[in-house]
C-alpha cells in the first residue's frame, strides 16, 4: 500500500514501514511512519482526528486484503502494493 503524505510531496510504501505513531508538535499532533528514515505524514489539530486518522489507514490496509483472492500470496500482494490512502488536509 501507498500512503500519500499530506503535502502531496512523498509517496511512503507501506511494507517499509516498522511503525506509525501520533507526536505533539507546535500545538499540533503530527502523524509520523519510522522505518529506515522518519517522515512526518500529516498533521491534524485534535488527537482525535490523528486517531481517526489512524484507523482510516489501517482500514484501508485490511479493505485492500480482504478484496483480493483466497490465495493468502494474493492477499498480501495486493495489500501491499495495489492499495493506496492520501492523508486528508484536515
């Protein structure tokens, strides 16, 4: 899966990331992805909308599994690189 950063400047593959986590920054909760480089992929007002957010992303993730074959090989591949979920500006 393709998650598109918020700005629209970076696209960020889903399978290389080792963890996404919520951060208070300047008044605001920032959603960042660590994985060989940490990338700051959106930022939202509230930490409820950073949550919901959150859940969006993993929504789509298991949506993009779900929709695939019963061939488990299948599933995994089209999760991972047919998926794709932008960061909303708010």
């Amino acid at each position: 899966m393709i998650i598109v950063s918020q700005d629209k400047v970076a696209n960020i593959n889903y399978g290389n990331i080792e963890a996404i986590y919520l951060l208070e920054k300047n008044g605001k909760i920032e959603i960042n992805v660590r994985g060989k480089y940490d990338y700051t992929i959106g930022k939202y007002e509230t930490e409820e909308r950073a949550k919901e957010i959150l859940k969006e992303i993993t929504n789509t993730f298991s949506a993009a599994a779900l929709n695939g074959t019963h061939d488990e090989i299948d599933l995994i591949l089209k999760a991972k690189f047919m998926a794709r979920y932008e960061m909303p500006k708010e």
